[in-house]
C-alpha cells in the first residue's frame, strides 16, 4: 500500500483543558472521560476514523504544558511522538489562552514533523470579543494550517479532517523560532557533533536544543561529549527566546484581548479566595450530598419496589417448576438478595456521579486543587496531589493511576497512600444503609461527615509522614484554570454512563460471585450442608476475628464475614448483610426494620453503626484498588504494608469511636 492510499496516524497534543480529548471524542466516537485537571488520561488511548475514504488512526495523549520529561504524562507524551511513527500532529490550543498554550507549539514545530493548529474554544473568544487574525497566525508558525474549531459544539471537524488528509504529505514547516546568535552557534555545533557520531537522524535540530537544556532522556539516549560546547544549561535562555516570540505572535495576532471582561475573573475572585474558598467547596458537596440523598432516595422507591415484585414472581416461578429448596435459597437468598440489593442503590449512584460530573465540566474541580495548595504545601504536598483525592471519590483506581502526573515518586507513594481514604461511590450504600437505617432525619449529616472524617484523615497522615520522612521540598503547583463553561451534555452524559456501566458491570461480575460463594460458606460446614447457618464455614470465620472486632463494637461473626467479602467490592458489605440475615430487599423500609431488629438483638445501635461505617471508611480499599496499587508503585511490600496501615488505622479508629461514644451516649 503506498504511501498516498495507507493510513495516516495522527496524534491530539495540547495542554490540560484545551479540550483536546473532547475533540478525540467527536472524531473517533470513543467513550473516554474528560477531566479539568492533567492526570486523566494518563495512557494513550486510540481510535479509528477516516475522512473521502481515507482511514485515519488517531492517538489521544496526555496533556502537558512541555515535552519536557519532568513528569509521567510528559515522558508518555513525548515517547508517542518519538516512537509510534505519527504522520500529523494536532496541536490543540485553547484559543482564548494562546500565551500559555503556544510554548507547546513552538516546541512540536521543532520535532520536523507536519503540525495543524486546532484553535479550540473558539465560541468562548468570541462571546470575549477578542479576534484573531487567521491569516497572518499561520505566517508566523511556519505557514502551517490553523483551523478554528469549537468541540463543544462540534464545528469545524471537516476541515481539520481536509487539513490532516490534504497537508500531511507536503512535509514539516522550516524552522519558526531563530534563537540569539551565540544559542544559534551552540545549536549548529551540537548539531555537527551529533551527525559525526549518529550520521544524519530525525529531528537533529530538535536533539541539539534538548541537549542544550541539559534533557536527560536525550542525553540517556544519544550519549555524547559535549565539553567545550555545552558549559552550562541553556534552557531557561531558550523557554525566554521562545516567549519572547510567543510575545511577538500574540502582539501581531491578536486584538480586543481586554475589551471583555471574562466572567471566569469575576466568578474566581470568590470561589478561589484564599478564606472562603475552602467553605465554598465544603458547601458546594454538602449540596452534592444532599441531592445524592433527597432525589436519589425517591427514585430508589421505585427500583426497591421493582426488586420486591420480581423477587416475588421470581420465587413463585421457581416454586411452580418444583425446584429443589436449596436452588431456591442460593437463587433467591443467594444472588436475588446480594445483587438486587445492590441495584436498589443506583439511583443514589447515578445523582452522586451526574453532580460531579457538572461540577468537573464546568472547570470547577481544577479550582478546588488551587484553593487546597496551601493546606497541602503544609503536609509535604502540592495542590495537584488533591487532584488524584478527588479522583478517589468515584474510584480508588483511576485514583491511583492519577499520581503519575505527579513529578517523584516520593509524591507519588505518598499521595497513593492517603487517596483511598477518600470515601469511593462503593462505600456509598453502605453509608446510605446504616444512616438511614439508625440515624433517621440525621441520614445525610451523618454520611457527609463521613467524606469530611475520610478528607481529615487523609491530610492528617500525609502530615505525619512529612513530618517523620524529612522535610524535602514539595512539588510546585502548576495548573492552568479553565474557562468556567457550561457543561457539555454529551460529556457529561459519557461521563456518568460510564460510571453507571461500571457499577453494573460490577454488580453483574464481582458481586454476582461473591453473593455465590458467601452463599455456600454460609450453607456449607465440615460435615457438608448445614442446617443452621451457626454451624457453617463462614461461622467459623467469623468466629476467629470477634475478639479482634468486638472493642470497636462489631463483635458479630456476620459483621466480621460482611467485613472480609468487602474486600472484593465494598458495595459486597450490604449484600453480605442481604444474604447472611436472609433480607431479600434490605433497602427497602421493611428491610432495613427488619435487619434493625434483629441487630437490636445483638445489641447493636447507632454507636455501632457509625463505629461500622468509620471501619469501612478506612479498611483496605477492594482486590482492583490494591492491584493498581501494586502497578503503580511497582512493589509487593509496599502494598502489602500499606493494606496492613489501613487496617490498623480502620481498627483504631472504630475503637474510639465506639469506645468514646458509649461513654457520651
């Protein structure tokens, strides 16, 4: 196949918040989630798409502010352009920041390779009233094509699309930025001593520059003695010059910058204000909360109510055919009541996850890690390690994966040590449960300061670690703050689709089994079936850790087995109490009376729920967060301490709280 007729292979590049993966989205179809912070799309992610006939393979990388390798996104994004053959750069630009955004461009124009400007948010520079001049921008880049484009609302697609098909054979631009002479000399140089090593390679002037700023991926890579040329690094003299011109282009390019003042200005001189920001951010998931339990309660009646009949016809179908009492009870005890009482919690899910999701679309959450950056500088930490900690409120994974945008691993360990106390949407039915369930009209405070108590601790041991590991100085924050945008329906509706798909994916596979097997430890003993349930395996578990359970007021051998399925899943907790007290709908009002019940009998109250509850607050996060733990940090031991600490920290301090709320109750 040649050249003319293959597939060209086109990689999105821009800055965090540029809307370069909403417009991956439009091109390729592909469900991926877009974020306000760097640090989502941490892997390369590809799709497909073709343009008259002509299949495109398009990669979406992480975004960076450089393609220098100071972090993992820049290492991951600079190795695709290095090593996967790209045929056209995208460069996506938000339009309305083009001094930031264009530093990143003046370092792709010199990897040699065909660059298109997308000028991204170009609805947002109009409702600024700014202009700029889309005839003498690409003169001074080189002559590339710039091809104004609104992802959002998904104009301009086609002719970027004509730009790839069209420009991508006519071969890179010449050389846009012309250093200070003496920087030029040390470029031509480095240039001539790398070709007598190397012989004529790709991108010889971009080698040169980046062994002139002393880049030591370059250096590992191309070794080379360059005594008597390169003294000292030049790389703050370089990033200047390349300003400098940035300078020069905005200057000549574009016009009425001042004329509108940005709503976004007005709105951060509050939600960012260095006293009320962190109280605003507190009131705005307190609202959260709120919705997740009014609107997400009166639409779980419905599911409790749809689960309670087919349960019902379910049960009188299978007594109909004459299937044998023990099918029954795995099929209806088993996996009607594990599963089905897991699927009584979506409702509350999906409010929580279509809140965030505003929240996120808006250009919020990028705010809540700059208002935070002095509460985390004071623990070790810079504002971008709370970005992963927002993260973990949906999911401790994609939590985990998140610390790569950190830049040593030091952040890195630390910030994944703390993040799965961030309370994920899997511990969210077991505190809607249990705060419904003994704590009535107080439900949703109660649950609320379960995410505050998660928050706290996470800070306060990040602060003890910085404390006894040494004071080293911590990362910088750098993060641009997007426009403040309506937020994209679409993306949103991707967003929580996928969380939804998630959660039933889950249902269907992690919490289908572990119904299964929590169902035959239940009926099976040392002697086979059993009569009663006293008698059977899980029993015998239990047993064995009540001493260790009962200070912190869990001294129940079906809270202790409930305890150790939740190690699966979370959500696992609340289907384990379905099937180990035999409740068919426990979220439903006649569930949850009757569970109370017959916890009463136990002596089990408000002080142990909450005790409970801090307890799967704090114990080891599920089998899937562990395995990222264990990739990410790329040791065993580690992990394995780690999940030790959060047990003896989930144990403590449910023992306290038991302890010091009998006293006071």
């Amino acid at each position: 196949m040649s050249r003319a007729d293959g597939p060209i292979t086109v990689a999105f590049v821009g800055n965090p918040n540029c809307g370069k993966t909403t417009l991956f989205n439009a091109f390729t179809g592909a469900k991926l989630k877009v974020a306000n912070w760097p640090g989502v799309t941490v892997e390369r992610v590809e799709g497909e798409t073709s343009y008259e006939g002509r299949p495109i393979r398009v990669i979406d990388t992480p975004g960076v502010y450089s393609l220098t390798s100071y972090t993992i996104e820049e290492i991951v994004t600079r190795k695709c352009l290095e090593e996967e053959n790209i045929d056209v750069i995208i460069n996506v630009v938000d339009a309305s920041s083009m001094e930031r955004n264009l530093y990143l461009t003046m370092q792709l124009l010199e990897l040699k390779k065909p660059v298109i400007l997308a000028l991204n948010m170009m609805d947002i520079v109009e409702e600024r009233g700014m202009e700029i001049d889309l005839h003498r921008l690409p003169e001074m880049l080189g002559h590339i094509p710039v091809v104004p484009v609104s992802a959002r609302k998904r104009s301009g697609l086609d002719v970027l699309m004509h730009a790839v098909v069209h420009h991508y054979e006519e071969g890179p631009q010449g050389i846009v930025v012309r250093y200070a002479p003496q920087l030029e000399t040390k470029i031509s140089q480095v240039e001539a001593a790398l070709r007598n090593k190397y012989g004529d390679m790709d991108n010889l002037r971009w080698h040169a520059i980046k062994m002139l700023e002393y880049d030591e991926e370059v250096y590992r890579d191309h070794p080379l003695n360059l005594r008597g040329i390169v003294d000292y690094s030049y790389e703050k003299d370089i990033i200047n010059e390349k300003y400098d011109y940035i300078e020069e282009v905005v200057a000549e390019c574009l016009f009425n910058k001042e004329k509108k003042a940005a709503m976004t200005d007005r709105i951060d001189e509050l939600l960012t204000h260095p006293v009320w920001g962190i109280p605003i951010f507190l009131g705005i998931m307190a609202l959260v909360f709120f919705l997740t339990f009014t609107v997400g309660d009166f639409l779980k009646g419905y599911f409790e109510t749809g689960l309670e009949y087919f349960s019902q016809g379910f049960l009188a179908g299978l007594q109909a055919m004459g299937t044998s009492q023990w099918l029954i009870s795995l099929l209806v005890d088993g996996i009607v009541a594990g599963v089905g009482g897991i699927l009584t919690f979506l409702p509350n899910i999906f409010i929580l996850f279509l809140a965030l999701a505003f929240l996120e679309d808006s250009g919020y959450m990028a705010r809540v890690a700059y208002v935070m950056n002095e509460t985390m500088s004071r623990v070790g930490l810079s504002g971008k390690a709370f970005l992963p900690m927002l993260l973990g409120f949906g999911c401790t994974v994609p939590a985990v994966m998140a610390t790569r945008a950190l830049a040593t691993e030091r952040d890195r360990r630390r910030t994944i040590l703390i993040t799965p106390f961030m309370s994920c949407s899997a511990r969210l039915p077991v505190y809607v449960l249990f705060a419904q369930m003994f704590f009535g009209e107080r439900a949703l405070l109660v649950a609320y300061s379960l995410y505050l108590i998660g928050l706290v601790a996470a800070i306060s041991i990040a602060y003890v670690v910085h404390k006894t590991g040494g004071n080293e100085e911590e990362d910088g924050l750098l993060i641009e703050l997007p426009e403040y945008k309506t937020p994209n329906g679409r993306t949103v509706a991707i967003y929580v689709w996928e969380k939804v798909q998630d959660y039933l994916t889950k249902a269907g596979t992690t919490i289908f089994v572990a119904s299964i097997v929590l169902w035959f430890v239940l009926n099976m003993g040392p002697g086979g079936i059993v009569e009663e349930v006293s008698g059977s395996f899980a029993a015998m578990i239990g047993r064995l850790l009540v001493p260790i359970l009962r200070p912190a007021g869990l001294g129940s051998w079906q809270i202790a087995v409930a305890l150790i399925s939740g190690l699966s899943a979370k959500e696992v907790v609340v289907s384990s109490f379905s099937v180990l007290y035999g409740i068919s709908n426990i979220n439903s009002a006649a569930g949850m009376g009757e569970l109370s019940q017959i916890l009463a009998q136990n002596s089990f109250g408000p002080v142990n729920a909450y005790a409970l509850m801090i307890f799967c607050l704090m114990y080891t996060p599920c089998v899937a967060a562990i395995g990222a733990i264990k990739r990410e940090t790329k040791s065993v031991s580690w992990t394995a301490g780690m999940v030790v600490f959060q047990l003896v920290v989930a144990w403590v301090m449910s023992v306290i709280v038991f302890q010091v709320g009998s006293m006071i109750f």
